[in-house]
C-alpha cells in the first residue's frame, strides 16, 4: 500500500511504462481514422504553418504523438484511399491504370472499375471482432452499386463516392449523389450547396453532427465502433461554413483547415466527455500533398518539401500525422518512424487483437511497439505512379528511379505540379529514367529534395548497394494486381443511384460508350 | 483568507492575469538576448523542422511566447546586428554602403569603418540603471580599437570581433582575434580550433560557460544583467564540439543546432536554478535567414519562405523567434505581432523603465504590451539592401519596390540566393525596379511569395494605397546616417589587436592603401 503511494506519486506527469499498460487493458479499442483531403504537411501550425491557426490539432499533438516521416501510398486521393483501407499498395489491390506510363488515375464518375472484390477491407475484417463501422465522407473507391462502402464491410456511410469537384450542375453530365447509407439523400450544388463564388457550404458542419451523433450512439451501446471520417473541404473547390468563412489569416482555404480543426476539437472533446478517450484510438492524416497546382486561394501548403499532390517528390507523399490515445500514446511525442497511410490497415487489426489476411502481401505494418512505446521498425517507403516505383526512401535517403512532374505539354497550358520551385535534373517535364543510377537524397539534411548527392562519392555507393537490395526484394515478390482505372464510360456515371426514385432525381443513362481512360499525368 | 485559496486554486494552470503579476513586479529584470548566427527560420522543430530535434527550444517556446513573423532589419550579419543594440535601421546607424545600388555591406577585417560614436548602444542606455552588461560571441560593429564593445557600454566581452569564415591561417591576412574584454587571448584556428575538414571545435561550449559563469556571478551579485549572447556555430564554416558531432540527422548543420539548443536549455535551466528565472527576460532569435546559397552541409531552413540571407525576401529575412520570462509572458502563446530585432532595444529599455533616446528615431517599438498581454500593435517592417528601401510589410500584406536576388555573374558563377527556387519576375537577376507598380503578396495566404495579386484587381488598389502612406511616411523622415561601410584598407586588418605583445602575436601591418570597397551583391 505505501509502497504504491509512492509509484504514484513517482508517476505523476510522467509515462509509467508498463504498470500504466496494464491496468488499462482494453481489447477492442475504438479507431478513430481522420483523413483529409490534398492538406498537405505544411498546413498545421504544429509542423509550421506560420501562422498558426491549429490550435486543436496541435493540442492534440501536445497530448498524442507526431509523425514528422508519414506517408501515403499515392500522390492522389482514390489509390491512397484504397490503400489505407486493404493496407496494400495500389498496385497490388488494382487501384492504378496501365493506360500510359506512370500515370495517376483516380475515380471520376465515368471511371467503370473500383474496388476489387477480391481485396478485403479493414471495417470488413473489425466486423469479426464486434465493430461497427461508419464512413463519414469521401468514398472514392468506385460510384457503382458494387463498390459502395455497405457492400465492403462498413456499416453506415454518410457522404458521397466521388469528389465534390464538379460537375456543377447535371445538365449535361449528373451531379455527385450524397448518400445516407444505401440510398442517395441528394446531390452536391443542389441539395448539399457549396457556393462556389463565395466557398460557403455546411458540409463540414454536417460532417461533424455525424460523426459526434455516431459516437455517441456506439458509446451509449457500449459497442467498439470504427468511424473513418474521411471529409472533404479542402478539396477544391475549398469550402467552409458560414462560421468560419474570413476567420482565417490565409484566405478560404485556411478557413477550411480551421473548421477541420475545430471538428477534431469537438470529436475528441465528445470523447473525453463521453468518458470514452482512453479507449478511442484516433489517427489524424492526410491523403496526399497540398494540391499545389490549385493556387493559393484553392490549396495549403507541403512545408519545406518539393512540388505537391500528384507527384513522388516529398510534397506529394508526406502527409501531417497525429497519433491520439490519452493514456496509452505517451503525450507530446514525436516519432521519427516511417509511417504509411496503410499502417492504418495493420495497426488497426493489432489494437482490434486480429492479424491482417495470411494469403496476400500487405504493405502495412503494425505500428503499435511505435505508438506504445516510441520504438523504431526499419521499413522502406514506396513511391509509385501507376505500376512504375518512381522512388523508395530507406532510412534518410531517398531514391528516385523515376522523375515527372508534369509534362511539357501539361506545363505549357499552365498547369504546375511544383510552383516556383524548380530542381535542375530533380523536377523534370520528361519521364526522366534514372534506374540505373538512381538520384539520391539525405532527407535529414536535404528534406526539400535539392542536392542529390554525387554519384562519385562513396556515400553514394553504399547506399545505393544498400536501397538497391530493398527494391530487388520488393519487384521479385510483386504481383501487380488486375487494374481497375484503364476503363471509362459514360454510361456508369451516377445517373440514377439508388434512392434516386424516392426523391424523384433519376436521370437518364446515355449508352454504353466506354474507352480507355486517357490520364495526362 | 478563504477567498484567496479559492483564487490559488482557480488559478492552477492557469494565467492569472494581474494577480500574478502584481506580486512579482521586478523594476530591472535582467535581460537576455540570445542572437543565432545564420540560422533559419525552419532550423527549429517548433517552426516545422521536420526532424524535431531542437527540444530545449520547443519547451521554450511551450512556456513562453512564439513569434512567427518576427524579422531582422537586414539580412546578414553587421547591419542585422548593429540595429539590434541601437534599436535604428542600419540606414541611419551608418550600417550600409553607398559604393553601389542596393547593396550587402558588412564589416570583414579589411573595412575601416564601424560603429558611430553618435550611436548610442543598448548596453550604455542599460547601465544608467545599474546593469552590467556583457556580449559573448561576434560582435561585427567594427574591429578597429575603438568601435569594440567595451567602448560602446559593454562591461565585458568573451568573443570575436569578426566572422570565423576565413582567413584560416595568418600567412597573408591575420587569422581573427578572440578577445577576453578589451584584449585578445588568441586567434581562430590557432588557439581556438576550428576544425576544417571535420567541423570540430569546442566554441559553443566555451560560450556556454562563459555565459553560465557571468550569470552566475551577477547573481550572486544581486546586480542586475544585460547578456548579448551572439553565438556564431551555425554560421559557415559551421562547427559543433566532438560531444555533438553525428548527432543529428541533419548532418554537421544539425550537429550545430543541437549544442546551440543544448546550451539555450542550460541557460534557462540555470536560470531556474539560481532562482532568478522570473527576474530575466530571454529572446532568442536571429541575425538573418539561413545562408542557403552555402548549400545542405552548411545551412539550414528557411521552411516555407522564399529564398534566404542577402535577400529582401522572407527567407532571407524573417527568423525564428521565442520570448520567455515565466510568471510574466504568457506560457505556450502564440503572438501575431509583427516584431523587429529592432524593437529588443526598446522593449529591454521599457522593461528596465527607461525611454527611449528622443533626438533621433528610433525604429524599434515596445513589444512589452505585446509579451505581457499578447496585444498587438500596428507596426510596418522594412526590407533594406543597402540605402535602398526593396521592400515592405503592412499587414498580411508585402510590397516589392525592388527585387534582386543576385546578379547574373554571380549567379553564373555558381553562387545561389535561392537554389530550387525559381518565381518569374520575382527571383530576378538584374536588379528590377518596381516602384511605380510594386509586386504585392499577401503573406497570409502565400507565404512563400509565389503570387503576386493581380494590379488590376480591388485589393491591389486598395492595399497600395495604404502601403503608400506608410512608405510616405518613411521616405519622408529618411535622414541616413553617414555610411560607415565604403572604405576599405588591408592596413586595418586585425594585425596587431591591443594583447597581442603579451602573446608574442603580433604581425606587421602593411602600409595604409585604402580603396572603396566592392560589395557585389
Ligand atoms: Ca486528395
Ligand atoms: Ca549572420
């Protein structure tokens, strides 16, 4: 009894390692995903964003672990979704095209294909140990009937499959549906608004009363719960509500980060009230680089990291990275651990006490020896576009085996995948080949990819000998999977979802014209 | 009795407003100004380096206050300095040259001029209100007898009067002095060892011991302290001591920010320990942007920001920055304030309850609503090269009159202002004069100076506008003071520095040849 006084008393305001661990077991914590959309690195003051309007996020970086070195699985939304959720590259779960070399394809509504049947989702596997499972947002994983989320394991779904960006009205093509569950409830610009001359909309709003009404009702039934709260609003075209429009330093867009922020604020602050934070693992990321291309007033920023969404350099991939979990996670970490976007996948299994899939590759790891107790697992990051590793980073140092921005022809119209940035060599207008000599870069001295270190230096040497046995053993065991993004057509496009009749919104489907999608970059 | 518990109890954790700070009013706090050398913006974690390897200065920042846009007055080291202790733009304190357009000027050992005696220096204002003052590190006000601190109201000095950037041995130019207050003890790379080829020396942690040593001894003195302390290891060549050689993952740059955020920590922690922690005021921050031009082993980050030393850009010129003082700055606050390194000598005059001089301007304002009560004051930051004004700040807003980043030749030559950066008709080559239709940013929404706003669009016009008044205003009361930095005459070189007899380190001085000295950027 004295004895245990004075444990506590040594304790107190420190981590108490395994004793702590113990007397709070819990086997099925809730999980927690918050994915952005195209934030980039830079854009939370707590990874110095100047003028510093996250204070939530950075508070819940003050009691969680930071992730300065986490990655997602591909430049752009659809393949790193489908990443997080199967925990497998998108090359393997058959989220890229082979329609031209090294090419981001995502799911617009024309595309025919999305997720494969064959790939077996995270909410799918957590189902086996009693979770329920809601989707708050962007799905983005394929629009037609099989792809939706109910049919892959989730339970209830509030959002819509592809992204709010355009078309604007459904005169010639239809608007973006907005489900509640199974059904449509709607459509983007008519009756979810956004404004898109003055940016308002309350989709976050609505978004946020979602998630706090799910959590609540899971906390009442005392059934772990996973929300993968997957919302949208700095995707352009860049929105907020009312509330929060002109709140912001940095225009519209960072109006949007604060409205984000402040909803991180409220669902771990519904947590805490609801007693059940300490059981409530929460991950806080983004699905690719701030969209650069977009401009200032439609994108955030990746940080001290080269170019942006759509390309492999370090502004592409590197994503902001808070882990959550009031007296498990150690408070005010950071954690130089390489992460992935499908760590998520892994990691949540762990906690969930399951093991992922035995009869497939997963590229995922489980991070909890890092979140429990700040260890460190060696792993390669891969950088793809398409089915081409353009990079891999092992340790510090980064390989490029293949370098694009964008091409000349892209370029020359005014689309700019690396404003006012420009690396002689490094951001190439060619698909420039560098398999035999691979460009490389210290990431420690170098984050923002500008020095590749001389091919003639013995640095360079072991290094290269060292990254090139990581790729070797990676391309021998790959087995690309069926592509799902070669194939479009306007025919599949969300002309008459279900539900579609019930509020009158049906409209008609052209014949069936597909072709092979063409993606410029 | 009861009453003032509750208040104890309401207060814990909290700030507690004019309670506290009447209990603890201190009419001379000591004053500590720590001033990097080089060092960048993004070099710190709390700013957004991604390695997060500056924990003293985080915890710093976490119990005082940060400054995000806090700027020098000039971007390299001798007008940045001398504005600091005169609290006046180096176009009036005589820190500029007027041998060319726009020009750096700084005081190697072949310049004849320095500091005016006209100038009056923080330390002399400080020491009518019984203060010893003492500056450890480089001075580079002028190394002539008498431009050396202890003629300009320091107490004591332990440093150099010039950069360790070369001469590396006294072969043909006198390697430079370090001093013991008014006589030198030694030479670079003779007695005090920096190695070349490894970037070994132990400097820093001389200079950490000298501070420690001097605090202490004004403590137990009761006396109260001015410490100016100007450490230089990430100056180029960058050095750190064999304790923190390979520590960082950022290579020699980051070994050197390591013991500089060592040391910061030991002061503080000092501090604490002789209990006088809530009696001294600590500002750290910057001379100038980090030096990219000398490249990833020998400088850091400018984070998002443009460009970096020698440029009027925000890379070059605005620094990290954090203001500590517990029980009276607020902990863990972020202030919006745009500062001055300028504004240290008002602020230190307004904290030790002096005014001012009154018969000249004085540029530097008092931050002490700012520290105290996180109040703003509307203030405009200018961006000097030379006599000439290139740029300024209202705002969120900055205006170009001029840009250059650096001439073609130079360029041409190898040498780089901004490498990886390129933003058309901003990062010109030729000096391009802008006055009549300045190229406007807003900083809120573009940090990084890539999108100029459109001349034709209302808030140009709007913002121009008021941007003219206030640059009216400058120009209008402009008197520059006689430039100190045109001449220059190897016979001044650092031959025979007052103690050399003693050590037998004496050399021969050549005959007086002066000539204008050639500033080519
Ligand atoms: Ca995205
Ligand atoms: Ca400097």
């Amino acid at each position: 009894m004295g004895s245990q006084l004075i444990r506590i008393i040594a304790c107190f305001g420190l981590i108490c390692g395994g004793w702590t661990k113990k007397t709070q077991s819990v086997s099925t914590p809730n999980i927690v995903i918050m994915l952005m959309d195209d934030m980039g690195w830079g854009d939370l003051g707590v990874f110095g964003q100047p003028n510093k309007e996250t204070t939530n996020l950075d508070m819940m970086a003050s009691q969680g672990m930071l992730f300065p070195s986490f990655y997602t699985a591909n430049p752009l939304c659809s393949p790193s979704r489908a990443a997080l959720l199967t925990g497998r590259l998108p090359v393997r779960n058959g989220f890229y095209t082979t329609n031209g070399h090294a090419r981001n394809a995502y799911t617009p509504q024309e595309i025919v294909g999305g997720i494969s049947e064959d790939e077996i989702l995270l909410p799918k596997l957590l189902k086996t140990k009693g979770y329920v499972s809601k989707i708050i947002g962007k799905w983005h994983l394929g629009h037609r009937p099989g792809y939706l989320p109910l049919k892959h394991g989730f339970d209830e779904w509030f959002g819509a499959p592809n992204c709010h960006f355009g078309p604007y009205n459904s005169s010639d093509r239809p608007n973006i549906p907005v489900y509640n569950n199974s059904e449509m409830i709607g459509r983007y610009y008519e009756e979810f608004v956004i404004n898109r001359k003055t940016g308002e909309s309350n989709l976050t709003q609505i978004y946020l009363e979602e998630s706090l009404r799910f959590i609540q009702n899971q906390a009442m039934n005392h059934q772990p719960f996973f929300l993968y709260w997957a919302v949208d609003a700095t995707h352009a075209p860049v929105y907020a509500s009312k509330l929060f429009r002109g709140k912001s330093q940095r225009g519209l867009y960072g109006d949007a980060v604060m409205e984000l922020d402040y909803s991180v604020g409220k669902i771990l602050g519904h947590l805490v009230k609801l007693g059940i934070d300490k059981d409530t693992f929460v991950f806080f990321t983004s699905d690719n680089g701030a969209a650069v291309m977009s401009g200032p007033h439609q994108s955030g920023s990746n940080g001290p990291f080269l170019c942006g969404k759509e390309t492999t350099f370090e502004g592409g991939m590197r994503e902001p990275a808070i882990a959550w979990w009031p007296g498990r996670i150690p408070a005010g970490t950071v954690s130089q651990q390489l992460g992935s976007v499908m760590d998520l996948f892994t990691t949540s299994l762990s906690l969930a006490g399951l093991l992922p899939p035995d009869d497939r590759i997963i590229d995922g790891i489980d991070l909890t020896p890092t979140l429990l107790n700040n260890s460190l697992i060696d792993r390669p990051i891969f950088y793809y576009r398409g089915n081409e590793m353009m990079a891999v980073r092992v340790g510090l140092y980064k390989a490029h085996y293949w370098t694009w921005s964008n091409s000349w022809e892209e370029f020359n119209k005014g689309i700019n995948f690396c404003p006012g940035e420009e690396v002689a060599g490094v951001t190439t207008h060619n698909q420039e080949e560098h398999t035999m000599q691979p460009l490389i870069f210290h990431l420690g001295r170098d984050p923002g990819e500008k020095y590749p270190i001389s091919v003639q230096t013995k640095e360079y040497l072991v290094v290269l000998k060292h990254i090139s046995a990581v790729v070797d053993e990676h391309k021998r065991k790959l087995v690309p999977g069926v592509p799902q993004l070669n194939m479009c057509d306007l025919a599949v496009m969300n002309w008459a979802p279900p539900g579609c009749e019930k509020l009158g919104k049906c409209l008609k489907a052209p014949k069936s014209d597909p072709w092979k999608c063409d993606w410029p970059h």
